[in-house]
C-alpha cells in the first residue's frame, strides 16, 4: 500500500470539525433550528480545554455535554467554542477547542460524526465520521451518565449515547 503523504485523514478530519463549527456559529446566532440540539464529546485532557478543576476531576479523560435548552453565552471562534452549562446547579463556562471533540450527535436528525485522535499517528478516515458517537469510557462516569438521578434539575447532563444506538 503505497503512504499517504497528502494525509487525507487529517483534512477530511479538518472539514468535518468545520461541520461542527458552522453549525455551533449557526446557533450562537440565530438560536437552535427546530428540535436540534446537540451531544458533544471532547477530550478533557486536550491542550487548551478551559474546565474548571471540579469537572476535570469527575471527568478525567472525556466528557460529554448537551447543548439543548439551558445553556448561555455561546461564543463559536476558528479555534473552538466558549459556553456557560449549570453542572449540578453549578454554573460553569467550558472552552472546548475543535480539535479536542471526539464525538458530536443531533439525535432530532440522527445525524454524528465521529473523530479520531489527532494525536494519534495511525489515523485513517474511514466510514466511523458517520457513525454516531461512542461514549465515554470511564466506568465511573458511565454509570453516572446512564443514571437518571445524574440530571441535576434544570442543569446540564452528561448522558451515555448507547441508548441512541441501533443494536
């Protein structure tokens, strides 16, 4: 097989999070199109991850936010996004950068993508950006993601996306 010196992996990763972009700009202007809403998966531990000490240590390695009815200041830039979400009544102001999201969902449309590790060098596109998102892997934060007491009243949730999957 002969090396992929162009790394189509990485700019067809590149376009998709510009998927991701567009529709969050999209929304931080205009608000949520419908029922749209959006699950977001990202890294934790990715370089310039804002998260306050709090939510990193719950969530050690991923996390998963949902952007639907509660959530406040929304600010989309080239690099990634600002938003505030109330953890457990907490208010909190999360900066994710593209790069570090692993995963994003609009379960209204049925519509995912999926990324690879950036930092991985074996990366290759494959059908898997079309494929809804996998969930995090923390045995921990699984089973608080699937319990329904998880959802602090009126705040946000981190949910498991097995339950969107077609088994």
């Amino acid at each position: 097989m002969a090396q992929d010196f162009i790394r189509y992996d990485l700019l067809t990763q590149r376009a998709l999070r510009g998927v991701v972009r567009e529709v969050l700009a999209n929304v931080a202007r205009d608000g949520a199109p419908g029922d749209h809403h959006f699950y977001i998966s990202f890294r934790t531990q990715a370089p310039d991850v804002k998260l306050s000490t709090r939510l990193r240590e719950r969530y050690p390695a991923e996390m998963t936010v949902i952007l639907q009815h509660q959530f406040w200041d929304l600010i989309v830039t080239d690099q990634g996004f600002e938003v505030g979400l109330s953890f457990g009544g907490v208010p909190e102001k999360l900066g994710v950068p593209f790069d570090s999201i692993v995963g994003f969902y609009d379960p209204s449309v049925q519509f995912g993508l999926k990324f690879d590790n950036p930092d991985s060098v074996e990366n290759v596109a494959t059908d898997e950006a079309e494929t809804p998102v996998e969930p995090a892997s923390d045995s921990a934060q699984d089973a608080e993601e699937t319990s329904p007491a998880a959802a602090p009243e009126g705040g946000a949730q981190v949910v498991s996306l097995d339950k969107f999957r077609k088994k």
